[in-house]
C-alpha cells in the first residue's frame, strides 16, 4: 500500500489569489501521476494525466508539474476564482499497481 | 453517453442486512473499479476488474463481494452489512488498467448508511 500525501489538507484564498499544493509519494516505482477535481455533490473528474517525469500540464489558469525521481508532484492555480473551489485529488500510478488517491486538498475560493 | 451510473443513490440498511450495489459503463472501458469515500481518508479501493472475467481485491475488501457480470456490469454485494461500512461507494471505470494515460471516470456515487 502506497503512502500518498497531499498538503495542505484544506486552504482558504480570497479571489484572485495564486495558490499552490502538493502531493508527495514514495519515488521509486511510480512513473505517472493523475491530478483529480472533486467539487462538493458531484463525483472526481480527472484535471491531468501526467505520464513522465518532467511532465508540465496546463488548463487555463490551472498548471501541474511531475517530478517522479523526487517523488512529489505540484498543482498550481493562477488567480483563484469561487469556481475553483472543490477537493483536489491526486493518484500517483506505479508499475503493476492500482490507482491510489491521496487525502486531498480542500480549496475554498472566497469571493 | 450516460458514462458510469450507479444504483442506488441511497440506501439504509439495518446491521446484518445485504445488498447489491449495481454500476454499468456504456464508455466500452475494460476496467472498473469500486472505493469507497470516508471523511478525511480519500478514495480507497475495495475492489476492481482489470477486464470482463476478472476480479481483484483492492485495498480494502473484507466484506464485500463484487460480481463482473460482463464488460459493462461490476455490482458490489454486501452480505452482511455493518455499521463500519456507512460510506459514499464510487464505481468508476477506465479504458485499461495498466495504462498511465487511461483516466478513470466515476460514477455519481452511492450513499450508505448502516443502522
């Protein structure tokens, strides 16, 4: 069983703020990573399909990084907005293994 | 497309009763998958399918039984249902499950409370 950090646990901005979050994992054997968005009601969407180290994806405002030999992986969103607000998942992948989610990021985006 | 649907969205059952949670996925996806949701402990993985035919337990299986009844079909059964297991059940589904790039997609979820 994988151990999958995600920090902060929750985080409250006002809008327009920048804001960033990790997830952490240990580093050998795991090669991808997917970044999820869970908004309150609805079920997890995936956000970004990382698949090699060094990975940098963009979608708007909101970026990811992929750094598989160190083991950690950053979620950035620029200039925050209440839409934002939701849980932010991450599920690191290694060889011959399952999805595995971390806890979460609670983002509260207030206008 | 509907995606992935789950039935029921809600349920109540008293301690010892069963029951069968139902998902189907019309996205033709060989994999499918079932977690459960507790607060503060994320998504964590009861069972899944890694193709029709083929069941595995996840992280966290004891007491439960599921049943691929062909690639669109994955239930989770309950055979006798404790307090412990009040949870959200997601099902999700992905295209191949050794694949890095196949994303999962999650069905709406369904409630659980057990008395």
């Amino acid at each position: 069983i994988l151990n999958v950090e995600q920090s902060p646990q929750s985080l409250h901005v006002q809008e327009g703020d920048s804001t960033n979050f990790t997830c952490s994992f240990p580093s050998s054997n795991f090669y991808a990573l997917h970044w999820y968005r869970w908004e309150t009601a609805k079920s997890p969407e995936a956000l970004f399909v990382m698949t090699l180290n060094g990975d940098e994806k963009k979608k708007g405002r909101i970026s990811a990084t992929l750094n598989t030999k160190e083991g950690y992986s950053y979620l950035y969103i620029k200039g925050s907005q209440p839409e934002d607000s939701a849980t932010y998942l991450c599920a690191p992948i290694g060889y011959g293994q399952n999805f595995v989610f971390g806890p979460g990021t609670r983002l509260s985006v207030l206008p | 497309n509907a995606g992935v649907t789950q039935t029921p969205k809600f349920q109540v059952l008293k301690t010892g009763q069963s029951m069968t949670l139902q998902c189907a996925q019309d996205m033709n996806h060989n994999s499918m998958y079932w977690y459960r949701q507790d607060p503060g402990m994320g998504l964590r993985l009861i069972y899944y399918s890694a193709s029709e035919g083929t069941t595995d337990k996840g992280e966290v299986p004891n007491g439960y039984n599921v049943s691929r009844l062909n690639k669109r079909e994955f239930s989770l059964r309950l055979e006798s249902a404790a307090p412990s297991q009040t949870s959200v059940y997601f099902c999700a589904s992905s295209a191949i499950r050794e694949r890095e790039e196949n994303e999962q997609f999650f069905g709406p979820g369904t409630r659980l409370t057990v008395l």
